[in-house]
C-alpha cells in the first residue's frame, strides 16, 4: 500500500502531526505497535493528563541545544492546545504553576485525539510490528501486517521510559541506520538514589517543603524520602539537570532564616532538635539532628554553632549514585541530535522526508505538562511541513 506519510508511533506527537497532515490533505498511516493508541497519554498526570503548561517556554526544556525548541513551541502555543481541548468540551483545571489537568480522566484527551484524527482521515493501525525500514525514491516500511510506502516517514516512538507499557528505543535504532547522531540517554524525572548507607532508610513516606539546587538550576516544591533514597516533584525535576554520582543542595527551610529563628530564642533552654521539631517534621529532625547538629539548648550555642546550623539546614548537600531507572522515570534524556535536525520541521539534513518528533529527540521538558507540549509543538511542525 502507497500512501504520502507513515508514522510511527501513536502516542501524543505521533497523532497530533497525523491530525496535522491530514488536516492539510496528506493521506497519513499510524503504525502503533501496542493494541491501544496512547497508553502514555492514559497514565500520565496520575490518570488526568497534564497535558500542557500555561508558562511554557524554551527555558523549560533540557537539550543540548537549548534554543532547538524555541521555533516549534512559538508556532504551536499551550493557549492553541487549550483552545482544541475547549472545543471537545473536556473540563480542565489549573492544579498550580501554570499546570493544566484533565478534570476527568486522561481517556478524553485520547479521545479527542481519535476524533480529530477521524476528521483528518487519519489510518490507524495498532498492533502492528515494525520490521524493517529501507529509503529508495520512497521509504518501505515492512510490518507484522503487511508492507506500505510512503514518501514521508515520521518517527514519533517515544523514549525509553516505562518498557512496560510499549516504550522502546526503536527510533534510536532507526536514527542509527540512518547515521543520525544520538545524544547519550538517561532516564530523567526519576526519584534518586543515596550514594552510601542509607541513614534515612525509616523516613520513607515523609516530605518536606525545599528548595533543591542541581547545577544552576533551582526547584522549590516537596521533597519526598524513599526507601533508597529521594522522590516528590523538586527530585523530579532536579533530576533533569543531576549529573550521575554528583550532589544536591537542599534548602530544608526556604522559608525561612534558622539563624535569625534562634537567635530570636537565643534565651531558650529549649534544645535545639526540640526547636527544630516545631519547624520540619519531627522524624526527619530526629535522624538529621543527632548526626548533624549539636544537639545543646539554644542558649548555650555559640555563633559557630549557629554557623554550621545554617550551613546544614540551609545548604545541606547529599550525593546520589543512581537514579531508579526506566521504570519510574518519566521521561528520556537526551535522544536524537538537534544539530541532526530542522528546528522548523523536525526533518533529517541527511535524510530529507524522514522526521523525528516528540520525546524521541533530545529534548526534555520539566515536570508539569512541558513534555506534553513538546510532543504537541513537534508533531505541529512536522504535521505542518509534510
Ligand atoms: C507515568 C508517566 C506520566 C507522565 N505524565 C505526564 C504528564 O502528566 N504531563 C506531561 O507533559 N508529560 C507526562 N509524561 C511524559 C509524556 O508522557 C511523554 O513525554 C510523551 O508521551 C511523549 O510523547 P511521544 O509521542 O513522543 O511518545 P509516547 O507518547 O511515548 O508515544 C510513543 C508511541 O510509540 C509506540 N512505539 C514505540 N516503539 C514502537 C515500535 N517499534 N513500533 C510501533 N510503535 C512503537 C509506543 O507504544 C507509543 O504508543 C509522563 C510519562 C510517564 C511515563
């Protein structure tokens, strides 16, 4: 079967440049491996999809070019994913920093995929294995379900993370035949790791309110103890900009000065673990103090004690070896090279007609529907070029 562009991959950039092309009068075929279109979509954002970022620019995104994204995600906005998801009348709701969630589930957001794809006359077909790829005047896709030929071929297959429900590293394989460069992968948005013993090991399920620095880059949200080591939303998003065995800083009050707090009870007989138990949780004082601080009462410590206090509550630094891997992390660092690609049409400079979208190009957004955007912003380009 002949057909003008071949995409693979139904996940979220997959079938937004589908709708796109087909918008635009290209005949599209989806070729999804997985039974069910979208499986990424229906579990994300704990089943409600955060399915774009009001505040998204290119600063939110990690790539080895940090000015890639910038083109594609001026030309498709979260404002013009806002306004197709009013037109399905999908209720929506801003759960904080700019994040927008599906009221109901993530299923409508794979629905109004399905429709839009319907009304472009989008092909879909799921369960379909991909074989083998050759480029001839066309490119030749040879499937479980048959052979199709196209004179367009995009890859929108997704990172590595959760294998479990499809992810695979077949456009990486792709880009290799091609001799397309790839930029080291990693699994990001991921709880992290304790280098050494674990002291905290009986604190998992506690959380703390802090600001946590990796490189230049600062998150201010919970952070959450595990069994091995860290986890919440300012881990994920640290984890984006950690180096592998490298440290953290963390701000265990970003509220508020501790130096200044004791020496507002610089007259207390009260002890210092005591004081601080009125201030962070009273099990993480416990484990954190008796290592760190000098446990004496706030009257009888000396300026060099309050030092060091404040060094320890508010730069405190832990090192990490690992993260917990593709099956918690959200997300792929890195991928496809962007210097391998158009910033404006996601296409190949070596292979002219071949495209590669969404998370399979490194290109990594923060915590907070920035992925979803990306996928939307690069599968708009690609659709738009086609
Ligand atoms: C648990 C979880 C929650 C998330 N929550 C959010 C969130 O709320 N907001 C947000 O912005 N981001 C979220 N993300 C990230 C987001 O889901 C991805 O960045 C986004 O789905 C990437 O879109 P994509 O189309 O590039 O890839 P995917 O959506 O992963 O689509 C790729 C598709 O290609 C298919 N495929 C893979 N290999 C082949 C092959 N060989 N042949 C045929 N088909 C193949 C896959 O089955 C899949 O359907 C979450 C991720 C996870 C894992």
């Amino acid at each position: 079967m002949r057909t003008d562009v071949i995409i693979i991959g139904g996940g979220a950039a997959g079938l937004f440049c589908a709708i796109e092309a087909g918008r635009r009068g290209r005949r599209a075929l989806v070729l999804e491996h997985n039974a069910e279109i979208g499986r990424k979509i229906i579990i994300s954002g704990g089943g409600r999809c955060n399915f774009t970022n009001l505040n998204t620019t290119a600063e939110n995104f990690v790539s080895r070019n940090p000015h890639f994204a910038r083109s594609a995600l001026a030309r498709y906005t979260p404002a013009d994913f806002v306004e197709l998801v009013k037109a399905h009348r999908i209720e929506f709701y801003e759960k904080k920093l700019g994040q927008l969630f599906c009221r109901g589930r993530s299923h409508e957001i794979v629905e109004m995929l399905l429709t839009e794809c319907r009304r472009s006359r989008v092909e879909i077909k799921p369960d379909t294995s991909v074989e083998r790829i050759e480029k001839g005047r066309h490119f030749t896709v040879t499937t479980s379900r048959g052979t199709f030929e196209s004179e367009a071929l995009v890859i929108a297959t997704g990172g590595l993370s959760f294998p479990k429900i499809g992810a695979t590293g077949f456009g990486y394989g792709v880009a290799r035949q091609f001799g397309i460069a790839i930029e080291e992968t990693r699994p990001s948005l991921v709880p992290l790791v304790f280098s050494g013993a674990n002291e905290f090991r009986g604190l998992a399920g506690i959380s703390i309110d802090a600001e946590v620095t990796t490189g230049s880059q600062s998150f201010r949200e919970n952070i959450l103890f595990t069994h091995r080591g860290l986890s919440g939303p300012a881990i994920l998003q640290a984890s984006n900009y950690w180096q592998p065995g490298g440290e953290v800083e963390f701000n265990l009050l970003p509220a508020q000065d501790i130096a200044t707090a004791v020496n507002e009870n610089r007259r207390s007989r009260q002890r210092l673990d005591n004081f601080l138990k009125g201030l962070l949780p009273e099990r993480f004082v416990e484990v954190f103090a008796a290592r760190r601080l000098p446990l004496k009462p706030l009257n009888e410590l000396s300026n060099r004690d309050i030092e060091s206090v404040t060094t320890e509550i508010h730069h405190w630094r832990r090192a990490f070896t690992e993260t917990e891997g593709w099956h918690k992390a959200e997300v792929t660092l890195g991928g496809v090279s962007t210097s391998e690609l158009s910033s404006q049409t996601m296409e190949a400079k070596k292979v002219p007609g071949l495209f590669f979208i969404g998370e399979v190009v490194d290109v990594t957004g923060w915590l907070g529907g920035y992925n979803f955007q990306w996928a939307w912003a690069s599968g708009h380009a690609a659709g738009t070029a086609l």
